[in-house]
C-alpha cells in the first residue's frame, strides 16, 4: 500500500563471517596484484563471508598457500542461561 515500507534484514548464510589460517604463502605475480604484500611469517588470516568464501580459497590455491583452519566468528552477542 502507499505510504508502507518493507524492511528486510539479510539471511543468515549472508552475514556469517569465517577466519582462513594459511600458511606458505608466497610473494608471486598473482600476489603482487593484492594491496597489500604476503608476510614472510608462518601464517595468515583472512576474514571473508560466506558468500566470498569459495572465491578466497581459490585465490589461497593460486598463491600456493595451504589451508590449515576455517573457524565462524560469532557476530552475535551471546546469551546468558540463568540456571537455578
């Protein structure tokens, strides 16, 4: 109807977020194109949404890095249960 505005908040698969540990990351051309440059310790963390996720992985493969973990970050704050 006029004057009714729908607001709609993102799905949860949307707004998850997960943290990649790699290690043997290398200095390479398809590095060379990113912002910023490979450090030379043993790992690196990237936070992307699950959305971007597949993409990453593929782009960790290219520079020859291997994925050691893949955790969620909690984006929600957590509930206390009060047990009596």
């Amino acid at each position: 109807m006029y004057g009714q505005t729908t607001v709609t908040t993102p799905s949860s698969a949307a707004s998850r977020m997960y943290r990649i540990e790699v290690e043997g990351m290398r200095q390479s051309s398809e590095s060379d194109k990113q912002s910023y440059a490979i450090r030379k310790s043993g790992s690196v963390f990237f936070t992307v949404p699950y959305s971007r996720m597949n993409e990453q992985m593929r782009r960790i493969n290219r520079m020859g890095g291997k994925i050691v973990s893949i955790e969620p970050l909690n984006t929600e704050p957590e509930t206390e249960s009060s047990e009596n």
